[in-house]
C-alpha cells in the first residue's frame, strides 16, 4: 500500500507541471527558433507589403496621365499635347511620347500680332480673344487641376496655356524648356514659386529657379539680380516695376519674355549680354528714362515694338549676331541711336565696327535705294509701303530680309545683287516679300560678261545692265 501511495503521489499534478516545465526545457532551443523564424517571417512579410505599397504609390505617382489631347505637329516628328481631352486627373503627368514620337509642346503657338500682345494682357481681352480664336487654349481654365508636371523634351510652352487654373499650385518644368508663350500662367492665384532674393521662379527639382516669374512685390523693388540658373524670364515679368533702377541679368538667359519690363520708368541703362538670345515684343516698351542698352552678340531676335517710345534712348549697341528685328523695335526712341545714308535717306543700327548692320527705315519718295554694302540684315517693314521704290540695289553681305521688308513696294521692277546665284539663294527672306522676289533680278559682274544672263555693274555711282 505504501509503495503504492508513494506511487501516487510521485504522479500528483505538481509533479506533472515539474515534468511538463522540464520537457519544456529540453525542447526549448527547437522551439525558439522555430517561433523567431515565424516572428521573422511574418516581419519580412509585413516590410515586403510595405515596400511593396510604397513601390506601387511611387509607380502610381509617376505613371503618365491617360486620355489627355494631342495633335501631330506640322513636322509630323512630334506631338503637340493641346489639353485635357478626356482627362479627368486632379494632377496632371504628360507623358515623354504619344503614338512612338516625342511630345515637343505643351498648346498650340499663336500667330503673333502686336494686337495679340495687348489683348492677352488684359483678362477680359484675354477672354475675348479666346472666342475670337478657334484654336483650343490648352489647359486654359481647367477646373479642379492642382499640378501638371511637363516632362523632358518638351521645349515649348503656349500663351495662356495654364491661364485662369483657379486651383493650379504646382507645375514641374523641364530643363529643356526654351519659350513660354504671353501670360501662359496668367491668374493661377495658388500657384507656388520658389523664392529667392526678391524674386519668385518656376522649375524643377534639379533646377528650382529655372523661369524667373515676377518679383515677390511689384511697387517695392529697386534693384534685381537674376539667378545664373534661370534660363527663362516670363512675359510681364517687371512690367510696371516703376521703381526699378538696377538690373543684373544671369549669365543663362536664354529668353526675356514679352513685356518684360514694359513701363519701367525708373531704368536707366541694361546691358543684354551672357546667353540671352531673344529680347520678346515690348521687352522695353516705354521706359522712357531709359538712355543706354547694349546687345550682346548671341541676341538673334529683336521683336516687335521691343524699346518701342524709349524717347531718351540715346546710345545703342547691336551684337553681330542679331537675324532678326522685329516691326518697329526702335520706332519713337530718340534720332541719336540711327546711323544715317544721306545719299539714299535711309536709316541704319548697329555698333562700332559696323555702324551699317541693320537697315531699319527710311524716306518713304526715294525711287532708288542701294543698302550698304556692309549691311547683314533688313528689320521686318523696314521700307514696306514704299511706293515709288523703282530700283533696289542689294550688297552680297546681306543675310536676312524680315518680313513685309518691301510690302506694298508696289513700283519695284529692278533688283540688282552684288553677288551671283548660288549666293542669292542663300538670302533668307521673310513671308510678305513677294514683290521684291518676283522683281527683275540682275547678278553683279565688273567686266563683261561672256555668258548669258541678266547682269548689271556700276556706272558713276548707279546701277546698270550689261
């Protein structure tokens, strides 16, 4: 019976727990592992989802938007996004290609009228000009529309394009941007820039200052350094900045919009040098106290009515490189800045070493008129409406005649080349010149010629056939 109880009580529950805690003992290193593999598991299974989520709102984020609207582009090498077609996201990513090619524009590019510049920078001109154009005015207006990223390759943004994007606050732009149109950001009231002394800029992470905007306060600042980094001054960016004495242009501008510094009336003098290469229409429209500017050489354009009324403009320097001025760029500045042929009454820009290298205007009775010999280009309308205009006599240094140069020269019969052929069609010459191109054409020969042809030479001072 003893042996028995004994038995029993070797078999009580606390033995059992002493047994069951010391089996647990023996297995205890197995099992540990086996529960930190699990716990492991279950961690890499939770970070893997969470990476995965990440990954996926990354790709999401990044993923070009669906159903915006394109036009092929006259070249027929690249696309035109022109707005949001059935497009219906908040934030906006246009993608690099459409259909295999590059998307190169974001909106149509207008016809430029001096009009179109005054209409679009008033809002109810604005408006109005939409109804008058049938073009569609990009992403003009689109309700709900917080942020449009433009990707790399497109180089050219269209007027009004992001105009009255009432809930607009970020655009991404890309480094190979090269123009935006006339007030494409125009009443985007939560649009945000980057800052930086004084001045608000539009652009990218990499470049966060690449298109200067506006100053942070129109009527208060005095003075303006552009960043090195800004590539792009968008139009009206200091119009009406009547304070503005002193401004310091970065040495990447490319590009200073149209009207600009319209209305500055405090500027006295700028140099326009480093990269810039178009001064836009109206750039210098007005600033009457303006008295110096000088023009580097990689400018290639001057448009329309660019220092038109600079009444005190006095002292002017053209770079050699210019191809281009625009209708009445200098109309109204003062008579000091023209170079003048007597013999022929016409009138010429350009610098130092060659005061004859643009011809801008002259008397509108002249019969005849020979441009000088050292002249490069003629500015659109220079001589347009020159009606008794006869005989015109072009030297071979000549290389770009603008538009509407010798509109409604409607008596032109004769045009005397001092060079030959192969030249001559190396002559660029604007849209509007159809009577001076379709004028009796003579090719220069000092001696005799012994081919055929219609050639011309020098007689006292004059131009006449072989």
């Amino acid at each position: 019976m003893e042996n028995h109880t004994e038995n029993e009580e070797l078999k009580t529950p606390d033995f059992k727990e002493n047994m069951e805690e010391k089996n647990e003992e023996k297995k205890t290193p197995s099992s540990k592992i086996k529960k930190i593999a699990a716990i492991g598991l279950a961690g890499v299974l939770v970070l893997g989802g969470v990476i995965g989520l990440i990954v996926a709102l990354s790709k999401k984020d990044s993923t070009p938007s669906e159903g915006l609207a394109y036009k092929l582009a006259k070249d027929g090498a690249s696309y035109i996004v022109t707005g949001m077609g059935e497009c219906t996201d908040k934030n906006v990513i246009i993608p690099q290609t459409y259909n295999g090619l590059p998307v190169t524009a974001v909106g149509e590019e207008f016809v430029y009228t001096t009009e179109a510049v005054a209409a679009s920078a008033e809002e109810s001109s604005a408006e109005s000009s939409e109804e008058e154009n049938s073009q569609e005015i990009a992403f003009r207006a689109v309700e709900g529309l917080e942020s449009v990223t433009i990707p790399e390759g497109v180089t050219f943004i269209a007027e009004l394009a992001f105009s009255y994007c009432e809930d607009l606050k970020k655009v991404t732009l890309p480094n190979s941007l090269e123009e935006v149109g006339i007030n494409a950001f125009y009443s985007t009231p939560k649009l945000q820039y980057n800052d930086l002394e004084g001045l608000c800029y539009l652009g990218n992470k990499d470049n966060p200052y690449l298109v200067l905007a506006h100053p942070e306060s129109t009527y208060e600042i005095t003075e303006c350094v552009v960043s090195d980094s800004a590539k792009i001054m968008l139009s009206s960016a200091f119009n009406y900045c009547r304070n503005l004495t002193s401004v310091m242009l970065g040495e990447n501008l490319t590009n200073i919009g149209a009207l600009a510094f319209k209305e500055c009336t405090s500027l006295t003098q700028i140099e326009i040098g480093g990269s810039v290469e178009v001064i836009g229409a109206e750039a210098f429209k007005g600033v009457s106290s303006l008295t110096s500017v000088t023009i580097g050489d990689n400018v290639k354009v001057i448009e329309e009515q660019a220092f038109y009324a600079c009444a005190n403009l006095s002292e002017l320097s053209l770079g050699n490189g210019i191809e281009r001025i625009g209708e009445y760029a200098f109309t109204g500045c003062n008579d000091h800045i023209y170079n003048v042929d007597e013999e022929n009454d016409t009138y010429y820009l350009g610098n130092d070493h060659n005061p004859y290298f643009a011809l801008v205007s002259g008397s509108p009775s002249i019969p005849y008129c020979e441009i000088h010999k050292d002249t490069k280009i003629v500015a659109d309308a220079a001589l347009a409406g020159f009606s008794r205009l006869k005989k015109l006599v072009i030297g071979k240094n000549l290389k770009f005649v603008g538009a509407n140069a010798f509109a409604s020269c409607s008596a032109l019969a004769n045009v005397y080349y001092q060079g030959n052929e192969a030249a001559w069609n190396l002559l660029f010459v604007g849209e509007g010149n159809e009577l001076m191109t379709a004028a009796e054409r003579w090719y220069y020969s000092e001696t005799q010629p012994t081919t055929d042809g219609k050639f011309w030479r020098f007689e006292d001072g004059l131009a006449v056939a072989w």
